[in-house]
C-alpha cells in the first residue's frame, strides 16, 4: 500500500520495513522525496536515469548495514558513473581497471590505496585511480562516494 504524507513523501508501507528519512532514496527505499518519484525511468538496460531533473547524488543511495551498495547513474560507450554507499570496515579489494577512474567523497571517510600507496579521502575530496594500477577501498568510516570511469 503507498500513501502520500503531508510531507511530501511517498512511502509504502510495510509493517517489517519502515524508513523515517525524510531524503532517502534506494531501490530499497520505503520513503522517497516526491520529487524523486519520477527519479529514474525504464530503459534499454534497465532503471535509467531521468535527465533534466535536479537531484542529490548522496540520497540516491542508502547505507546497508555490513555492505557495499551500488547504484549506475550512467552507462555509456564512453564511461560510467557509478555511486556507491560503503557501510563501516566494507571495501573492494585491490584489483585494476583498463581505465582512469575519479573517485569524489559525498559522505563519510575512506582509505584509497593506489599502487600500495594509501591515501585518506574525507566527504567533498577526490583522487583519480590511474588506468591498469592495483588499487582497493575501505571504509575508515562509512561513505559514499561516486565513481566516473571515463574510456578512452
């Protein structure tokens, strides 16, 4: 059952599941902004989304308690940006990519380690990951962050 709030919330109600924040929203969300209901669309490769509509990159995403939650914002040939929320102590162990990669801090705090070198990232800081170098992430504390990969 959905319910609109005074509030301008949309929320589906769920006796197990209830989210009180007034700006979350996720795939798992229960309570999600009005003005982000219409957020993401029905694409060629799956949810999509919308273009032309303001939004907060930060609550696309919600934390999951002991995961690594992930979110494409865009898809294309020429690269990919990805948000991610981290809860604390989760990581992606090191690995490389064939491209450079920009990683911008929303939220929180994180150790980046490139090529064996760490580096502390706090919320509105970025580093670029260069293509083909080890690199991993780690929550110091929870975070989110986005990812662009850009192919060339």
């Amino acid at each position: 059952m959905k319910i609109i709030l005074g509030l301008g919330l949309l929320v589906s109600l769920n006796p197990t599941r209830i989210k009180s924040s007034l700006c979350s929203y996720a795939a798992n969300a229960l309570a999600v902004p009005l003005s982000y209901v219409n957020l993401f669309k029905k694409g060629d490769k799956g949810m999509e989304l919308n273009m032309k509509q303001a939004f907060r990159l930060a609550d696309l995403v919600d934390y999951q308690e002991g995961s690594v939650v992930s979110k494409t914002i865009v898809e294309k040939k020429t690269g990919t940006v990805t948000l991610f929320a981290f809860d604390e102590k989760q990581g992606l162990s090191e690995h490389t990519a064939p491209f450079d990669a920009l990683v911008y801090l929303l939220d929180g705090e994180a150790e980046v380690v490139i090529s064996g070198k760490a580096i502390k990232l706090k919320d509105g800081e970025m580093v670029i990951m260069p293509a083909n170098e080890p690199h991993a992430l780690k929550a110091v504390q929870r975070f989110k962050m986005i990812l662009t990969m850009i192919r060339s």
